[in-house]
C-alpha cells in the first residue's frame, strides 16, 4: 500500500463546470492509502506542480493521483513534477476526468459520480505500482525519408546540413514531385522550376545524401532508433551509374506514343525516357510495358545507341536493407480524380482541364512549350471559365469528393487567372467561387490584384453542368449575387480539383503503424503541440501528407521535421519504455506460447538451474524478455497459460484493481 | 412511487493508441454518451486478459466493450487480431453461460473517430440498458 | 419580418432535410433547369426555409414550376436536397388552402390526343391533394 | 428465368411500343416477364414528402407481390421505375412510413422493401448481359449513329435508384454497342425534358426540349432513344427533325423480333 496524494485540476471550468471538483476530492480522500487530497484551478501550472511537490514532501507521499486531462495531455508533465519532489516518474497515474467525463456529460450528479469512480480505480492501480527504470537502446545515425517532392527534398538538405546520412525514396525516376510540374508560385510569381531544380541539385551533389528514385519502401520492422527497412529498388534497365542523361536512346527509341505523364498524357514520351531536362537523377528508365525489346526481344536501338554501354535489359528489381534511426513521411498529395464530376464534362471534352494540367500548358517546359491554347483544335482561348471546389468541401455522404478544404485553390486559381489576364489581355476569364480563401502573408492581396488590376471577373457562384457543343463549352452557373443564372460560351475550363494524399500513404502507414485519419492524412501526435511528429515515435511527418498545405507551409513542416529528427539522432543511446513484459521464471513452464505471440521476437529462452524445495537443483527452460525490444502490447502475457508473463505498468493486479474499483 | 431510472453498469477497454485516443478526440469535439461507460486504459487491446471481463461481470458490470485499432492499423502490428480471435472465443463461451451476446461487443475504433467512438458507446450502452441488469455472473464472494 | 418557426420544424420534417448544411454555394441554382420560370430559386428556398421566410415561397408560383428532376439533389456538393423542401413546401401550400392548383376541370383544356396519361398522372400528383 | 413485370399506365396506351417490344425482346433473350395481376398506376410521381402514404401504396403493392413470388421486379417506364424503386428504398430506410404502410395495407407478414427492382435496362445488364444480347443480334444497327436519351427519373436520386453513375451513364450506350450501332455521347442526355410541367408551362418545356435535341445533333446524332414515355412526348411535340423511339424497340428490331407494329 501507498501513501497517496490526490490531486483534482478544476482545469478552470472545463472540468468544475461539469464535475464537482471539491465532491471529488472529498470523496476521495477516505479511499485506501490516500493521506491527502486536494483540487486547485490548474494543475498544471507551476502553482499547480508545486502544491504537488510541497504535499509529498510534507505527507511523505509515495504515490500521487492526478484527476485531470487526458494521460496523453500531461502524463509526462506530473511525472516529471514527481521526479522533481524525488518520486519515481512511474509512481503517478491520472484519472481522466476531461475528455472522458466533464466534456462528454452535462449533468453534474453524473459526471461527479463518474469522476469519483475514474478517481477510485487510479488510486486502486497507483497502490500496487511499482517504480520503474526505462532501459536504454542505441541510435542508428542515419535517417530515411519517404517522398521526394519538396517536403522531401527541404527534410533531407536540413538533416544532412547537420551532418547526418539520409536516404530519400522517390518512386518516379526522378525526385522533383508536383512543385517539379508547376508554372509560378503564388503570391511571388517566381517560376517553380527556378526555386526548385538548385534544391533537386543540392540534394543530388550532398555527400550524405543517397537517393533511391524508381524504388519503394516495401517493409519497416523495428522502432525509435532502429528501424530495419527494405527498400525495392525497381529496375529502371538502365545502369545508373553509368548512364550520362545524354539522351541519345531517347531520341532514336522508335516506341514515342506512350502518354507522357509528366505533362498529364497531354503530349507523348518515348519507351525509354527522361521525365524532363532537369531531372534528377538524369538517367533514362525503360517503361517495361511499352519497350519491345522488354516485350518481345525485338528492337534494342537504344542499347546500340548508348555510347557509355548503360543499357541493360536484363536489369533486375533490387532489394536494400538498411537500418534507420527516424523515418520521415513525405508522401505527398495528388489531384482526385474528375471521374465522378461529369456535370463538368471532364470526360467529354478535351477543353475541360484540370488546374495541375493547365500548370503544364502554361509551363514553358510544357507540351505547348508555354502557349495557352486548346488541346482540342491548338486554337488561342477568349474565354475563360475557372471552377473552383470540384470535389473539395464535399459533405461526407455526398458519395463524391472530399469534405475538407483543399486550401490551396483559391490562391492558385487567383495565379492562373491573373497570369492569363497579363498575358493574353484579349481574354475574358471568369472565376467561380463559393468562398475565396486567402489566409496568408500577402494573398487577399494577391487576389485583390487579380480583380482589381487585372480585370478577372469573379463570381459568387457554382457551375452546375457543362456542355460541349460544337467548338464551345456552355457553361451554366449561378451568379448569386445578382441572383441570377448564368449562360457563358467558353473555350475552356478549368477545375480546381480537390487533392487527396498519395495512395501509397495507406499501406504505408500500416507498415510503420503511423495512424491516419478518415481521408487518409496522417495523424499528428498532438495537433497543435506535435504537428510534425506522429503519434509513433521516430516517424515524423512532412507536407502534404499530413494535410493540404501550400509550398512556404511545406517548406516550414519540412524544416521541423528535420529538426525533430536531427534532436533525436544526436542522441546516442534513447531511453526506453519501462513498460515491458516481464517473465515469473518460477510459474514459466517454458512452453513457448508467449513467444508465438511476440510481433517483435523479444522473448527468449533461458535453462536455468533452480533450487527445488527438496534441496536438489534442476534446470528449467524459461522465457526471458529483452526489454530493449519489448513494446509492451501485452499479447504475451494473455496468451501465457500459468500467468507468468505481466506488463510492467499495466500489470494483471493492477488492471483487476481498476475492474473492481468501477464495478463495486 | 418513484421511479429510478436503471443504470447500466459499462466497462470500456480502450487501447492507449487509437481508441483511448479516440475516446480523447469524441471528448475534445464534446460527443456525449452516457456516463454508465467507464474506460479502462491498456496499451493495446490484446492487453485484455478474459479473466479481466469476467472479473467485471461478476461483480456486476452489466457489458463489456474491447475497443482497438482497426485491423491492419495496430500500433503493435497484430495484437489487434490476437483480441479478435481471442474475443470471439469468450463471447461465445460467455454467451453459453447466459451472458447475452449484446452485452459484449469488439470494436475498432481509431484515433480519429471521436464520433464514431460515442455513437458506439451510445448505441451500446442502449443495448444493455435494454437487457437490464447482470444477474447471471453477479458471485457474491467476489464482493467485499 | 415574420419567421415561422413551427412551419420551419414541419417542412424539415416532412421533407427530412437538414437546410443548415447549406454553405451556400449556388450550385443548385446553376444546375436548374425550370431557373428561368422561377421567381424564387433553389438555394433562396433553401436559405429562406432557414431562416424560417415560408410565407412568401407558400403563395409563390415558384412551387408549381419545379420539375423534381433531382439534377439539385444529385449535385448538391453538402447533400442539401433543395427539390425535397421546394415539394414539403408545395404540398404545405396545397394542404393548407384545401384548394388545387389544378383540377379536373382544367384536364380538357390541355388534352390533346397524344398526350400520354402518365403526363397527366403526374401533374395531378403534383399539383392537387 | 421469370421475371415479375409491371408495365404502368401508359404502356398499356400511349406507349405500346414500349410495352410489346419490351415483351418480346425479352422471350426472344430467354426471360419470361409474368405481368402482375390487378396492377395499379404508380402515381407518375414520388411524392418525396416523409409523410406521404396513400400515394405511394400502389408500389408497394407491386413490390409485395414480387416478394412473394420470390421474382425480381422489372419495370420499364422511367417513371414507373422511379417511383417503386424510391418507395421501396423508402420502405427499407423509413421505419414510421413502412409502419404505417403495413398497417393500412394488412398484408400477410408484412413488408419491408425485400423485392429486388430492376429496370429492363439493369436486367439487360445485371441478369442478361450485354454479351448475349450482342450474340442474339440478327439485323445489326452498324454504322447507325444513335444518341441514348436518359432524363432524369432513370437516375436520380442516385442514392437510392444505384442504376449508373448520374453523370456519366452508359447503360444505354453499351445497350447500343451491343446491337452494332455507334453510341453517340452528348452532355445533355441526363438533363430534364420538362416533364409534367408542360401542363404548367409549355414553353419551358419546348425549351429544355430543343436544347437537347440540339446538342444530340451537334454531336451527330441520327436518332435518339428513350425509356420514357413523357420523354418521347415531349421530344417529338416540341419539334424533333430526327426520330425519337424507345429503346425496346431498337432492341427488339436488332433481335429481328419486332414483328407487326403496333396500332395507335
């Protein structure tokens, strides 16, 4: 038994409005092994913390019980305040009377019967806890970062800058991701390619960076520190080392109606390819399902061609091991199909576009070589009808679209109309709006402009249906303000469609048991307070996986990343849970079972020579757990038939404490 | 007369990854459910050893509810398919012993379903108050 | 102005739509194909039931011009269904006066040999008690 | 296999040619349409209001009587479809309407939307199949350029009628491939024709009309079909140039048994 201190947070009135804080700690003050109980307005404020210190210096306390938020708020907080009044950190345990109970009930009588209840099953497991001491783990000093877009790139340069390894996984052949294929940045109009391609280079020129494009994460074991990787390097058949990025093969490939995906499909690449000029790295990579030579063995042009000998059509997909100690997500984000929007036509006509493809079509780099023009007929376009919330903001039963703001439309819808505007001033352009969103540093600005000086005609309204006829596109949209409906004859549209994350986010997550949300964004560890970590420890999160984000956000998110990982990895050995298994060698009988259930293989076996009561020794086969590899999930010790295995922390007398504490 | 309303008596197994957090996130967007509902925190829900349910039935809960990550999504890897199948086993088992199988539930809740996390103890804490008390694993001597 | 709140609770009921989801956005107005017979739109039946302004829309010929193609229903991007408030309140409109607004006197008129009697099934269903 | 039919008012009258032709077709692709005894008119509309009973019982009368005879239901006017898909979805969803239903209704063990409805579309596809209609052609429509005319009660409200996507169906389309002609693909096809409302207002009516028709020929439509009678109506009263027939037909002359035409 304990001497125990409890100790009820008002949390100001967002725990008193609901539970009667001073029921609570009087109630609870008659409880087994409580000495003192308290409730101040803030617990967790240094008044807070030094009542706490002060009542286990004067009561002597061993045990503390903390009513108050979430343990996943302030667990860590109370436990270094008990290290500070010379407790053990794991000598604390908190009832959460917040979010599960002042804010999810609103009658007083309840939601105080309940807090004394969630009070008593603390104080009943806080009695039998027992102080702890986290092992420690060493730290592997290199980093991996997944995605290499600009989220990907800013992550690798910060950590590299520091003087760590890092690997940076692209799955195209070349890193650069979406900003690669954008026009102009909003609000500054400088050209993407023209911030971007020096990084891409940097990346490529660090001596502490390798890159693995064309390749994917196929599997993650392991934990904070170490974690073992395997990387599929796919084979591109060109020997990447060698290779130059002359493009000789390219141009002489006889294979050149392959859509190009680069530029969207909107013009064509040949069977071998460069994705474009800057590229990195600049080797060409076969497309296995449109070369000939891969297909039938009848062509092989390019490997005559190849002065430096690159091609190998025998090339084999790679397999890389490697071991990281933090990973960081940077998976990115991609435009949601139009398939289910076909009021817009998207499927039937050529002139209804894209935002991301009419990035391609205004690039100079692009299809068009930068000339605004129809992809129909080539022809010039007057007007100009830009659409914006297709598929963002969607109720969630509305079967089509996202229920979340894409955040970025509004701004780079304002770029393209302003851009058109200034460079082809015979165009009328119009722009369709339900909001316009512009919180940042000089975008309502920006948009004003586009209206303002460049004559962009905005209108509060939606487009409802689409129709192609003849060489226009009708459009048939309500002007809300003026409450009427509006009939334009365009020549072409433009939706801002809402983005998604990368699909290869999901099975990504699984494997680095990092948590999503209902859209498929990663999870933060706290929202507000650990934006960039995930709630698994040494993953860590990095643009527009975690939500929509434009390119300065990203850039930041990146940098904080980094900086986390860069914490982390200057760590030599990292303390660890002491939350682990541990195996009663007297009870184990040595049968294995827990060691089946292990995800981790933590558990061993041990012969050991016991005393028996009759004087005589014996040896005996017992599980051993290692607590550096341990997580502590607790299958083992359910699944062990005499009960020899228990968690630390969460041990079975403790558990059944707190079973019999709320069901008396 | 008066009379009192019956209050059921719910023990809630949450694992610390995605349900408690869950059950964290229906409290922060204020998604109320009952107070019967009573959470107990594990690290994972393969943490729940039966005899931790059967524990609570005899001295009264009137249900039981085991919430983890969805499956696939488990923190640990698998140990959200250990409880599965283990559940499985008991609930029929206890089930046998007539304690219905409304009164028992599995249910993947991850860490960003608030709103699921309170539509299910809503919806559950219905059932049971449904059935009304647990009469039929109540032992005395487990009482003090 | 006068808002009617119990007629507000009855039209939501009887058309089991949630007019608050509205973030008015106009896009069942743009996809109206009966727009230009209306003197009240889609979205201003949505937003005036919202705000509880029924008694214009009750005696409005809007009612009889909607043609219940769902075009708003289905495009809706917040799952609004503006056509299931334009008919609670048409029948509201027709339930309280006792009076059509077309009877069988008027079917003559617009007889013509041709016309398919699910033409006039469905206007009578439409527009009578 | 059996099918239970419920062929609606106007097949029996102003649409014959929807009605035999869809009779026919069907033998002549082995499926035996038993029509429903008594069978009342579905009303022409859904009344969507929730409150709404007496005016949605004769589908559910229909429905009953495919339930019981353990037969999925299939209808062949738009409307007729429409509205007995969205009564039995409602008998499913709503449980104080079925309630009430079921009570005026007393009918042995109840009902709560177990029929399976199919439109003669969706059995074409779902339990014929477009590969043995295509096999059963014998006068092939190749080189016909015919535009598919949906209109709005085939596929709204897509939550409940689950026919094709709202807005890009292609039902009709691969109906028409299968029988040889070119599918001709145009964005009006599931826009309103005015319906009903040509009592109200005829002239809004010619003008939803016109602009459809227009747009089938800008993309080079040579004929347009339909599922509906109101649709056909007030294709062909607002002044179509090319022909405006029902699909069934279409079918029925592609399996070479469309026979003696009809009378009226």
């Amino acid at each position: 038994m304990q001497r125990v201190g409890v100790f009820v947070c008002w949390c100001g009135s967002n725990i008193a409005g609901t539970v009667d804080v001073q029921a609570v700690s009087e109630a609870l003050k008659n409880e087994p092994g409580v000495v003192f109980s308290a409730n101040y307005q803030y617990m967790c404020s240094q008044a807070g913390q030094e009542m706490i210190k002060t009542a286990v210096k004067e009561h002597h306390l061993t045990g503390i019980v903390v009513c108050s938020c979430s343990p996943r708020m302030h667990e860590a907080t109370f436990r270094k305040t008990a290290v500070a009044a010379g407790l053990n950190p794991y000598m604390v345990e908190i009832a959460n009377i917040r979010e599960q109970c002042s804010w999810v009930h609103k009658d007083v009588t309840a939601g105080t019967e309940k807090a004394i209840i969630l009070g008593k099953a603390a104080i009943a497991k806080v009695n039998l806890n027992t102080p702890l001491t986290p092992g420690e783990s060493p730290v592997t000093k290199r980093a991996l970062v997944i995605g290499g877009g600009i989220a990907g790139i800013q992550t690798a340069l910060d950590i590299a800058d520091a003087g760590f390894p890092v690997d940076v996984v692209e799955k195209q052949p070349t890193i650069g991701g979406k900003m690669a294929q954008l026009d102009k940045t909003f609000p500054t109009l400088d050209c993407a390619a023209c911030i971007l391609t020096p990084k891409m280079v940097d990346v490529a020129q660090n001596d502490k960076i390798r890159i693995f494009s064309y390749s994917e994460v196929t599997d993650v074991r392991g934990f904070v520190g170490n974690f073992d990787v395997t990387i599929k390097k796919k084979a591109r058949f060109v020997k990447e080392d060698v290779c130059t990025g002359c493009g000789a093969c390219v141009e002489k490939c006889p294979m050149k109606k392959i859509p190009n995906e680069f530029n969207l499909g909107m013009d064509n690449r040949h069977a071998i390819y460069i994705p474009f000029a800057q590229a990195v790295p600049k080797v060409a990579t076969i497309d296995p399902d449109a070369c000939n030579m891969l297909k039938n063995g009848k062509c092989g042009i390019c490997s005559k061609v190849c002065a430096a000998g690159a091609i190998d059509y025998k090339q084999k997909d790679e397999i890389i091991e490697e071991t990281y100690g933090a990973i960081v997500v940077a998976t990115g984000f991609n435009p949601i199909s139009m398939e289910k929007f076909d009021e817009y036509a998207y499927s039937q006509s050529k002139d209804v576009i894209t935002s991301l493809e009419f990035e391609r079509l205004t690039n100079a780099a692009g299809p068009t070589a930068g000339m605004l023009v129809r992809p129909s007929d080539g022809k010039h376009p007057h007007t100009l009808v830009f659409v914006q919330c297709v598929g963002s903001r969607c109720e969630s039963c509305a079967e089509k679209g996202k229920e979340y703001c894409s955040k970025i439309c509004c701004m780079y819808t304002a770029k393209h109309a302003m851009l058109t505007r200034d460079k082809y001033p015979d165009t009328e352009v119009y722009v369709f709006y339900v909001d316009v969103r512009t919180p940042g540093k000089n975008f309502d600005e920006f948009y004003r402009r586009a209206v303002e000086e460049y004559g962009v005609k905005y209108v509060k309204g939606m487009v409802g249906k689409i129709v192609p006829e003849g060489d226009k596109l009708k459009v048939q949209a309500s002007d809300l303000i003026a409450n009427k409906q509006l009939h334009l004859d365009a020549d072409l549209v433009v939706l801002a469609a809402a983005i998604e994350p990368d699909h290869s986010a999901r099975p990504l997550a699984t494997m680095l048991t990092a948590s999503m949300d209902t859209n498929d964004f990663f999870t933060e560890a706290h929202p507000k307070l650990r934006p960039v970590e995930s709630p698994t420890a040494g993953v860590f999160l990095s643009g527009t996986c975690q939500g929509p984000k434009d390119i300065p956000e990203t850039v930041s998110q990146a940098g904080a990343a980094a900086s986390k990982v860069i914490g982390l990895l200057v760590k030599d050995k990292l303390t660890g849970n002491p939350c682990v298994a541990i195996a009663n060698e007297l009870t184990c009988n040595g049968c294995s079972s827990c060691e089946r259930v292990c995800p981790y293989g933590a558990i061993s076996y041990l012969d050991k020579e016991f005393r028996m009561p009759d004087r005589t020794t014996k040896i005996r086969r017992v599980a051993s757990v290692n607590p550096a590899v341990c997580q502590g999930c607790g299958a083992c010790t359910v699944a062990c038939p005499s009960g020899a295995m228990d968690l630390n922390g969460f041990m079975n007398n403790q558990i059944m404490a707190e079973v019999d504490a709320i069901c008396k | 007369m008066q009379v009192t309303e019956y209050k059921p008596l719910i023990v809630a197994f949450c694992c610390n990854w995605c349900s408690y957090a869950g059950a964290d996130l229906a409290g922060n967007n204020r998604l109320a459910y009952p107070a019967d509902v009573k959470i107990i925190r594990v690290p994972c829900s393969c943490r729940v050893n039966p005899t931790f349910i059967l524990r609570a039935f005899q001295r009264g809960a009137d249900g039981v509810i085991i919430c983890g990550c969805h499956p696939g999504d488990c923190h640990y890897t698998s140990g959200n398919y250990y409880t599965r199948r283990r559940m499985a086993t008991l609930f029929s088992m206890l089930d046998f012993l007539g304690i219905e199988r409304e009164r028992t539930r599995v249910e993947w809740v991850s860490a960003a379903e608030g709103a699921k996390f309170a539509a299910t103890m809503n919806e559950f804490a219905q059932k049971v108050a449904a059935l009304g008390e647990n009469k039929r694993l109540e032992d005395l001597r487990c009482k003090k | 102005m006068k808002h009617n709140n119990d007629l507000r609770e009855e039209i939501l009921r009887m058309s089991g739509v949630d007019t608050a989801k509205c973030m008015k956005c106009g896009k069942c107005s743009a996809t109206c194909p009966a727009y230009d017979e209306m003197e009240y739109h889609p979205h201003q039946f949505v937003g005036m039931v919202e705000i509880g302004e029924i008694e214009p829309l009750l005696s409005s010929e809007s009612l009889y011009k909607c043609l219940s193609c769902f075009a708003c229903v289905d495009r809706c991007p917040r799952g609004v269904a503006p056509a299931k408030v334009v008919e609670a309140v048409r029948l509201t409109a027709i339930r309280r006066q006792g009076a059509n607004h077309m009877t069988a006197n008027d079917v003559p008129l617009i007889l013509e040999t041709d016309t398919p009697p699910q033409l006039l099934v469905s206007a009578f269903r439409k527009y009578t008690k | 296999m059996k099918v239970r039919y419920f062929p609606g008012c106007t097949l029996k009258n102003r649409a014959k040619d929807l009605d035999t032709y869809a009779y026919r077709s069907a033998e002549a692709l082995g499926i035996t349409p038993e029509e429903i005894e008594n069978w009342q008119c579905c009303g022409g509309v859904f009344t969507t209001a929730r409150d709404e009973v007496a005016t949605k019982l004769a589908s559910v009368r229909a429905l009953k009587d495919a339930s019981d005879s353990n037969l999925p239901l299939v209808t062949v006017c738009s409307a007729c479809h429409n509205v007995i898909k969205q009564t039995n979805h409602a008998m499913q969803t709503n449980k104080e309407f079925s309630d009430k239903v079921n009570r005026y209704l007393e009918a042995d063990g109840g009902y709560n939307g177990e029929a399976e409805v199919y439109h003669y579309l969706e059995m074409l596809r779902d339990l014929v199949g477009f590969e043995k209609v295509k096999e059963r052609v014998v006068n092939s429509l190749k080189g016909k350029k015919i535009a598919a005319y949906y209109g709005c009660l085939l596929l709204r409200p897509h939550k409940v009628m689950r026919m094709d996507d709202p807005e890009n169906p292609t039902v009709m389309e691969d109906l028409l491939r299968a029988l040889g002609a070119d599918a001709v693909v145009y964005a009006r096809r599931n826009e309103c024709c005015g319906g009903y409302i040509s009592v109200e207002s005829p002239d809004a009516a010619k003008k939803n009309a016109n602009a459809i028709l227009e747009n089938a020929k800008a993309a080079g439509a040579e004929m347009i079909i339909t599922a509906c009678p109101l649709c056909k109506y007030n294709l062909v009263k607002n002044g179509a140039d090319i022909p405006v027939v029902y699909f069934t037909e279409l079918l029925a002359e592609a399996l070479g048994v469309k026979g003696e035409p009809n009378e009226t």
